[in-house]
C-alpha cells in the first residue's frame, strides 16, 4: 500500500500532467487536414481534360493483344505509344514525320523515321499496319562533281 505522502506525490503529479496536457492542447497551432484529403476544385473544363487524360492513360496502361495491330498512317501519338519499344519521344517523332512526309505505306516508309531501325522494325511488324501508299525508297545524296573536277585537275599533265 501507498503510505500518505506517496499518494500525495502520484495525485500532485497526476495533476501537473492533466494541466500540461491541456496547456499544451490549447495552445497548439490548428493543423490542416493533409493534401490528399482535400478534393481541388473541378472546373467544367477541367472535367473533361481529367476524363481525357484517364481515357488515355486507360488505353495506354492496356498491352497489344498478340492479334491486335496499329495503323502507323492514322493513329494518334497515345495509340503508337502502346506498339511495344515506342515511347512518347518516338511516337512523336512517328507523327511528325508523317505529317511531313505523308502516310509511310510499308515498313520501308516507317524504317526512315529516326530512332527506328532493323531491330524496332522486327519487333513493330506483328503489331502494325498501313492504310497509306508506299512512299518512293529514299534517294541517295547526289555526289559532288567538285571531288571529280579536282581528281581530274590534280592528274592533269
């Protein structure tokens, strides 16, 4: 058993404990409720940016079904995005040379885009189709008669 004084002692401590303890709670800054559990507000605009962007990571996030191809001459950027290898940079890439250049119409068309070579162009094949005309084979870079004229001179008598 506690002798008097001990008692007196707990109780006395007890009390200072209780007193810090509402000292310290009501003199406490208020603390906001963390960021994830306050919802931004939704513009009617904004709605459908969000919906958009979910579609598209959506159809991202979903892999080519082994019989399922693209059409490299009319997809869009997110729909070459899910050809395997290709991200964002290439698929860009892809568009724009497209719209500079035409529909690729083949493999050969497509194969002049940079960043694409023979081992993107293997894995590419059973997932991609065209719709376009085949472009004409790039031509090679005319050769300088300058080369020729300064041989020419240079073994001159």
């Amino acid at each position: 058993m506690l002798t008097a004084d001990e008692r007196r002692a707990v109780l006395f401590l007890s009390g200072v404990l209780l007193v810090g303890g509402v000292v310290r709670w009501t003199r406490s800054p208020a603390v906001p409720p963390p960021a994830a559990a306050v919802a931004p507000e939704i513009k009617g605009d904004d709605v459908f940016r969000q919906a958009a962007l979910a579609r598209r990571a959506a159809a991202q996030a979903r892999p080519l079904d082994s019989t399922e191809t693209i059409d490299v001459d009319t997809a869009s950027e997110a729909a070459i995005e899910r050809l395997p290898g290709v991200g964002p940079a290439l698929a860009q890439r892809i568009v724009q040379d497209r719209q500079a250049n035409g529909p690729f119409g083949s493999l050969d068309g497509l194969d002049q885009v940079s960043g694409i070579g023979p081992a993107m162009l293997a894995r590419l094949t059973p997932h991609v189709r065209f719709s376009g005309p085949p472009r004409p084979a790039p031509q090679p870079p005319a050769k300088k008669a300058v080369g020729h004229a300064r041989r020419a001179a240079a073994h001159a008598p």
